[in-house]
C-alpha cells in the first residue's frame, strides 16, 4: 500500500499544511465568507482541474475545495494511494480545517465512490453530517461491476478509459504525457477496482445521483440503487445528455441542479 508524504492524521483534524496540499480552494474574489463549503472529487486518473469551471457558476458564500489527488499535477513526485481507506483517512484528516461552516461532497466516477466513504469517515470520526451527498457517474457500491483492468496492458487499459467517452484521452497519444498520466490512472483503476464493501453502510444525509443518458458504463437501476444507502424521502436522481463524462459539456446545467441540490 503506498501513502504520500503528508497524509491526514486518522482520528484527529488535519494540520494546515494538509489542507494546502490536498485541496485547491476556489471562492469569487471580493465575495462573503464561505456560508457553505462543496468538497468536489475527481474520477480514476482525474485531477483538481475538472471543477476549475465550476467557481464562477457557484454562488457568493459558496467556496469549492478540489481535491488534489497525488501523483499528478502539484504532487506529481507523490506516490499514489492504491487503498480506499487510506485515502479517505488521508482526505477526511486534511478537512480539519474546514468543518467550522456546513459541508456537501460532490463525486464523479471513482469519486463518487471516495465521496461516499469520506461522508460516512466524517460521520463516524469526527460526528460531522454533511447537508448533502452527489454521487456522479457510479453505480452504489453493493451493485459492483468486477473488472481487472489495472492489470493489463498499457493499450487496454487506455482503451477501457476511452469506451466510457472522451475527457482529454488525447493527452495518452503524446508519449511524454502518458508517461506520466499511466501510473496515477493504473493506481486509480486498481484502488477502485479492489474496492468492494461487504455491507456498505447507509448515510445520515440527503444523497443525490447523477449520471449521462448514454454512460455506458453505469445501468440505471445500479445507479438508483443509491436509493438504498439514503434517508427514506431523501434520495434524487438526475439525468444529462452524455457519455461518462457528461459533466464536462453539461457543467452549467449540472452545477445549476448541485445549487439547487444544496439549497432543498
């Protein structure tokens, strides 16, 4: 199990330099304190970069904190995280500093499935009740969809991404970039792949699901199996145009429906 340098401290808030690692922090310049603080988790091989759109479509008082996975980007030098609960200690540890204001989670793919156990950590650990969790793009985690493909070739493994829709697979045909994109998206596919809770505990919070009508890699009632994990009443679910990765060419319209998500 590999851990990067400066994990969150189970059990206990995590330091300020935890949070500057493993969040980029976006709010409007000029704009209220955070009222509300939406912590946004990107998917296997995904990074921080995918929620740079959503700061300005976000209302003032509403400051979003993208989580920086490691082995890409700033911390690009770090050693993935290849265990769900290791990361989630490492990300929930590193929140310490932001549990002074209401939290929501927003996850999409690998994410949803990071968001969902990072909400049931805060629960737990720390006797904090997020006002909302979104899962995007997943099926619920007793509907699990067996797959190896972190253990195959460099050529499968990219082509499974690229079955699922096209969010920057560009960046595989240029031999420098998928020198350093492969190892943080094989560590992704082999954490999630190996991720699969015997009994998945249900939350405390609303939970909204989202998905595109043309994902190929989530069946619907797996995703409306979410249902099962939420407070009765207390479960939505919303569709987008779309592959996988809907969110990219939906994000106005799907940061619209996360407002109004946080605002029920």
């Amino acid at each position: 199990m590999s851990r990067p340098s400066m994990p969150g401290r189970p059990g206990r808030p995590g330091r300020p330099a935890d949070a500057a690692v493993w969040f980029r922090r976006y709010q409007r310049p000029g704009g209220p304190p955070a009222r509300l603080r939406l912590v946004c988790f990107p998917h296997a091989g995904g990074t921080a970069q995918l929620y740079h759109g959503w700061a300005a479509l976000l209302p003032a008082g509403v400051e979003l904190l993208a989580v920086r996975y490691p082995g890409r980007q700033e911390r690009l030098a770090e050693p993935c995280f290849e265990d769900m609960d290791a990361l989630v200690d490492a990300v929930t540890g590193a929140l310490g500093d932001f549990l002074d204001q209401p939290l929501a989670l927003f996850g999409h793919s690998m994410g949803a499935s990071v968001a969902y156990e990072s909400t049931l950590r805060l629960q737990e650990r720390y006797g904090v009740r997020p006002i909302r969790l979104m899962v995007s793009g997943r099926s619920a985690p007793h509907r699990p969809k067996p797959s190896r493909l972190h253990e195959q070739d460099d050529e499968t493994l990219i082509a499974g991404v690229r079955r699922l829709g096209d969010l920057g697979s560009e960046a595989y045909d240029i031999p420098e970039l998928r020198e350093l994109l492969l190892p943080a998206l094989r560590a992704d596919f082999r954490l999630i792949e190996a991720y699969r809770p015997a009994r998945p505990a249900p939350v405390s919070c609303p939970v909204t699901a989202y998905v595109g009508d043309g994902d190929p890699g989530c069946v619907r009632d797996d995703v409306l199996a979410w249902s099962d994990l939420t407070p009765p009443g207390a479960f939505d679910f919303r569709t987008y145009p779309g592959d996988h990765f809907y969110l990219a060419r939906q994000e106005a319209a799907l940061v619209a429906d996360v407002i109004k998500d946080l605002e029920a």
